[in-house]
C-alpha cells in the first residue's frame, strides 16, 4: 500500500511524502482510501471496474458549472498529463479534495431545502445537452433474463435465493410495468446520485461528493428520485417531500412531476441494481470480497425496493 500510496502522488504532483494511504469506504463500483502526507489528505477514489472516460469528462465538466452557481463539490484533479482519471496496477484512480462532515440529515428542514435548490441549480447548469440517458436508468431486464440469473443462483446456493424467487413472481413485475424510455423534452445532464450519503455537512455547510454518474437524465425522473431517497422512501414524510419540491421550484427547477412515469428511472435503477449485483454476487471470476459485498446489497435492496402504491401517493403529494 505504501508503494501505491507513492505512485499515486507522484502522478498528481503532490509533492514529497512520506506518504500513507488507508481505506475509507467502498461502494458498489469503487472504494475510497485516505491519502495523507506533507501535512496534505487528499481522497482517492479506485473504480473497481473499470472507467469511462467520456463519463469522467461529463463529471468535470457539471462539477464545474455547478461550482460556477453556487454548488460546494471537491475537486477534481488532474495528474502530470491532465487527465481526470489515471491507470495504475490494473485499476483506474481519480484523486479529489479530502472532504471532512458528517452525513446530511435528511430531518433536518435546512438540509431539505439546500437538496431541492441544489438539484435545481445542477438542472439549470445541465440544460441544454443533445445526449440521451443511458439504458441503466430507462431499460430494465427482460422476464427471460431474470428466470435465467434466479436458476443460476439456485443453482450456486446462495442464502437468498428464495428471496429473489419471490421477488420475481410479486414485486418485480409490477415494478418493471411502470419502466419507460424517456421522450426528447427535458432532458438535463445530472450528478444521477443525489442522496443522504453523498452529502457531507461541515462548518461551512453541506458539500455534494460522488460525481461518478454524472450523465443524461429526464429532470422530472430525477427529481422523482430524490424526492423518494430525501423524503423518506415508502414511508415518506409529505412535508419533506414537500419541502423538498419547493425549494426546486423557487430556484428554478424546471422539472415537474407528473405521476408514476417520473419515477420510471427510480423503479428501472433499483431493478437493474438489484440483478447487476445478484450476477456479481455469483461470478468465479471476481475475488470473495466483491462477491460478499455484492450478496449484503442484495439482501439491503430486495428489503427496502420502493412500492409502486406508495409512489403514486408521493407524486399526488407534491402535485396537489
């Protein structure tokens, strides 16, 4: 580690060490490590899967417009050949800012109402673009693709495999009936992440981290998102979900929801998590300790999927 640690500022010029570097947090498709050294931390982010480029151009470039208008984000940096994303053993690392606070409480009225301006303001820097969302957030499997991942994880034992069964003859089909490609008009580029967790708040208030997804995005179906994360889930509070569309619409906003369709992408988003994980969770070729997270957030989601009757109630809510 502390030879990764070297190489790693040595790339980005960060000056002398000795440098150290320790593991933070890991999440579906990275992990984040601790970089510290001449007096310096710096936060390093290591996609476990590979790296986009043109996605990590789309994330530098929002993450500075959206500074532009008022949005605390880290930074990203770029290495000795200015580039945003570096290869390094076999992994691609993008080095950030080493942000500090705690996770935004999403009681709290203030941090409701600084996500919907937030989100209004990342809509109106986003404006504009030709590009079309990706199938991850308008597409969900195929029926015949689903009976094929639940026979093969029968077949590799897995502790929730009746779960997933039962999943797939309730929840999932009602769920994938209410998933649709977006039309042309309001389409925004977004952070696509917008949630408690990647919000840190510290002295100087809230900081939006975790611009990895950054990309296309239907604005209302955005927003139907982060009203559901922000608000409460199934059980959501209609003040905050309130609050939250508020404060979107006097900053601007200009996306409105419009009943189930808004929350097509939160339905296809979960589904496709659901299997994209269910597959790694089973696959020889990844090492014990991305099948083992893959199998807990399996578990974490078929357990906390949104429901279809109560998601009718939220966009009634905020439309009345």
């Amino acid at each position: 580690m502390q030879r990764a640690a070297e190489a790693v500022a040595d790339h980005y010029a960060l000056g002398d060490g000795p440098w150290t570097m320790s593991p933070v947090a890991r999440g579906a498709l990275g992990q984040i490590w601790r970089l510290s050294g001449g007096g310096t931390t710096w936060a390093v982010k290591e996609l476990l899967f590979g790296c986009d480029t043109e996605q990590v151009r789309r994330e530098a470039a929002l993450r500075d417009a959206a500074e532009e208008l008022g949005v605390s984000a880290p930074r990203l940096l770029a290495n000795r050949a200015g580039a945003h994303v570096t290869q390094l053993d076999g992994s691609c690392v993008k080095v950030y800012d080493w942000v500090g606070g705690g996770e935004a409480d999403p009681a709290d009225p203030e941090i409701l109402n600084w996500c919907g301006r937030t989100l209004a303001i990342l809509h109106r820097a986003g404006e504009g673009t030709t590009e079309t969302p990706n199938a991850w957030y308008e597409e969900s499997p195929q029926e015949a693709d689903w009976t094929r991942l639940s026979k093969q994880v029968r077949q590799a034992g897995v502790p929730w495999s009746d779960a997933l069964g039962r999943f797939l003859d309730t929840r999932m089909p009602e769920l994938a009936r209410h998933v649709s490609p977006s039309g042309p008009e309001g389409v925004v580029t977004s952070h696509l992440d917008l949630q408690p967790q990647n919000v840190l708040v510290g002295p100087a208030g809230p900081t939006l981290i975790d611009w990895d997804n950054a990309g296309p995005v239907a604005a209302d179906r955005e927003l139907a998102r982060v009203l559901y994360r922000w608000a409460g889930g199934n059980a959501f509070s209609a003040d905050a979900a309130r609050r939250v569309t508020r404060a979107y619409r006097d900053a601007g906003g200009p996306a409105r929801i419009t009943g189930l369709d808004s929350f097509s992408m939160l339905f296809a988003t979960d589904l496709n998590f659901v299997y994209v994980q269910a597959e790694c969770a089973i696959d020889p070729k990844v090492t014990a300790a991305q099948r083992e997270f893959a199998s807990r957030r399996v578990v974490d989601t078929l357990a906390t999927l949104p429901d279809v009757a109560a998601m009718t109630r939220l966009a009634e809510t905020v439309t009345a």
